[in-house]
C-alpha cells in the first residue's frame, strides 16, 4: 500500500525538524564548549563591572591585605597579625574597590596603593570589598572585623545604590552573623536583630548551601540522593556543567539585562526611585556602624 503525498509531506517536515533541532543542540554545544570554562570569568561582578574587568587583590609578604568575605577574611588576619602593628585602618567597599578594567601588566588597584601610603603614617590597612554590598553588610563585617583588629581608622564609603540592597548573603557575610561574639553585638540593636532573623534562613557556608536549597524541598527522599549523585557525576565529567555560573551569569548579564534596560529605557542617568523599607534598613545599619 503506498503512502499518501500529505503522509510523505508531513514525515518530510518531521525530519527537517529533527535535523534542525540536533543542528541547533550541536552548534550551541560548540559553542558554549568553546566560550566557557570553568570560573573563566567572575559572572557574579558581571552586572556592576562587565566582563572585560578583572578582580584583583592585593597581596603583601605572601599574606592578603584585600579579601573578599568570611571565605578569605582569616588570610587577611592572618596577613595583619604578622605585621603585628599598632593600629590599623578598615576599608569596606563594594566591586569598584577590587574591579579593575581593562587590566594592564604592573597595573595595581587603589587598595596596594593606599596600604603603602598607610603603613608610612603607622596604619595598617585591610580592605574587604563585596559586589552590591549594603550596608547592613558593612555593619556585620566591620563588628566581627574589629574584634580581631587593632582598628583605629573605619574607611566606608556611602551612596544611594547601597541604600537600594537589602539582606546579608551567603556564606560570605551570613558566616560573620552566625560567630557568637558577633551575634552577642547585633542583638544588641534593632537593626541587629533584624540582620540576624534575615540571616537565619541562610546557609551557614559548608561550602554545599547552592546544592542545598536546590533539594531543600525534597529533603530525606531517594529524588534528592539521586539529584546529588547526579550533580556530583556531571561535575566531575562535564566541562558545561561547572561552568553553569558562567553561562547563566552571560545569559542574565550580557543578554536579558540588557534587553530589560532597552525595553524599560534604563540608562545609568536614570534616577533611581528609593524603596523606603530598605533605605530605613541600610540607614540604621549605617547609624550603628
């Protein structure tokens, strides 16, 4: 029995379909194969600083005077107490501190270059510096830092966009909130307490907190030890899968903000409106600072 011409024509367009569509999954595998590797590019500045900037932080007698968070804070305390100084001056910023475009060899950002002129006046300087940091971030990093500091000098700079943030994350921040001493200090204010309850729902960096709240949902289930079994696999064996921050950070960064701004109008000219809970919050943050 032959086949009917419409049969034919739809299994004809059935397997040009297919063919495009293995077409499509082939090129992008090249591509993303290709553009992508692993912590290439630090996506998570990408928003702020773009992907021709380059992160640097400086380094003095093998020791860290610039860090990022609690993931690094001890190597510059570390760094600080082998000096054994006098006094000692904190700078807390956010991406513009450690970003710098456009990199040049022997170029160095303005953290090395104020420590010297520091240490020439007896301070010793140490800089921590997060993407969109808030100051509700500063306040709980500058109590757990000064604890373990000779500080005498607190250099925080303040604009409107850190009013705009709200919240501390995690593990870089949420870790300081979660030492006893510190915690001890912030319950001591509203602002405080309120830092603390936001943190509560944090992880409390084992270094797993993204794996954990993917499975949150599914805690105690065969799904969540297959998922994780999974996830440890594809770790291990594929390139594009480490590289997910990577490719997620180009798609929201390089692709959906963008086309969000064109569409909204959004320049960086223009005004931003104030969200009054977050503003209260940063600001009272700032007073206990």
């Amino acid at each position: 029995m032959s086949e009917s011409p419409s049969n034919a024509r739809h299994a004809m367009t059935a397997a040009r379909t297919l063919v495009a569509l293995l077409l499509g999954v082939g090129f992008s595998f090249i591509f993303l194969n290709q553009s992508f590797t692993p912590e290439q590019t630090n996506f998570e500045n990408a928003a702020v600083t773009g992907a021709e900037t380059t992160d640097t932080f400086g380094v003095v007698d093998g020791f860290l005077i610039h860090c990022f968070g609690s993931r690094n804070a001890q190597r510059c305390l570390d760094g600080q107490a082998s000096r054994a100084p006098k006094s000692a001056a904190l700078w807390l910023g956010n991406s513009q501190v450690h970003a710098v475009n456009q990199l040049q060899p022997g170029q160095v950002n303005a953290a090395p270059i104020l420590f010297s002129s520091l240490s020439a006046q007896g301070l010793d300087l140490l800089t921590f510096s997060l993407p969109n940091a808030n100051l509700q971030e500063h306040y709980v990093m500058f109590e757990y830092l000064r604890q373990h500091m000779p500080l005498k000098v607190l250099i925080l700079p303040v604009c409107f966009d850190d009013m705009r943030e709200e919240g501390v994350r995690s593990p870089d921040v949420s870790d300081f909130v979660h030492d006893a001493e510190t915690r001890r200090i912030l319950v001591g204010s509203d602002i405080g307490r309120r830092i603390i309850k936001s943190a509560s729902t944090a992880s409390s960096g084992d270094g797993n907190s993204n794996m954990s709240n993917e499975t949150k949902g599914i805690t105690g289930t065969i799904q969540e030890q297959v998922e994780k079994d999974l996830n440890a696999w594809l770790e291990e064996h594929s390139r594009l899968w480490r590289a997910r921050p990577e490719i997620r950070g180009w798609l929201f960064y390089s692709v959906l903000y963008p086309l969000r701004n064109s569409l909204l109008g959004i320049k960086p000219s223009t005004t931003r409106k104030m969200i009054r809970s977050r503003y209260s919050n940063n600001r009272a943050a700032l007073e206990e600072t």
